[in-house]
C-alpha cells in the first residue's frame, strides 16, 4: 500500500494479490482509498488487472486525485 497526501486528503494505492492457478504468473488488481480526518470518503473498486504489484498500486493511487478533482 502506497499513501500520500492530496487537497487535505489520504489518499491511498492498493495493489491485491490474484492467485487464480498455483501453475500461473501472480497478476494483482488495482483500488484506491481516500480518507479525511481518519474517516472514509470512498473507495474505487476494483481498476484493472495488472503483472506487477508497483503498476497495481500506481494505478489506484493515480485514481484518487481525479475523483477528488470530480467530487470536491
């Protein structure tokens, strides 16, 4: 997990191991998670697919500016 600040906010990107097949390559999902004043204010779901756990967690962390600009 990979935190940072942004406009007041937590904002974090989460990278989530995906093990379907003990014979295939580990792939991880991406989400991100915002947080003001130690309380949740949303969360992404899911946001793709991804080979490696740093593009994973680039990913959710990428998203969190964009919807604090979208909602703010």
């Amino acid at each position: 997990m990979e935190s940072e600040r942004y406009k007041g906010c937590g904002v974090w990107g989460h990278a989530i191991i995906q093990q379907e097949d003990i014979l295939l390559p580990e792939r991880y999902t991406a989400g991100g998670t915002i947080t003001q004043n130690n309380s949740l204010v949303e969360t992404s779901g899911i946001l793709g697919h991804f080979d490696t756990e740093d593009e994973a967690r680039h990913v959710g962390l990428a998203w969190t500016p964009a919807w604090i600009d979208c909602h703010g």
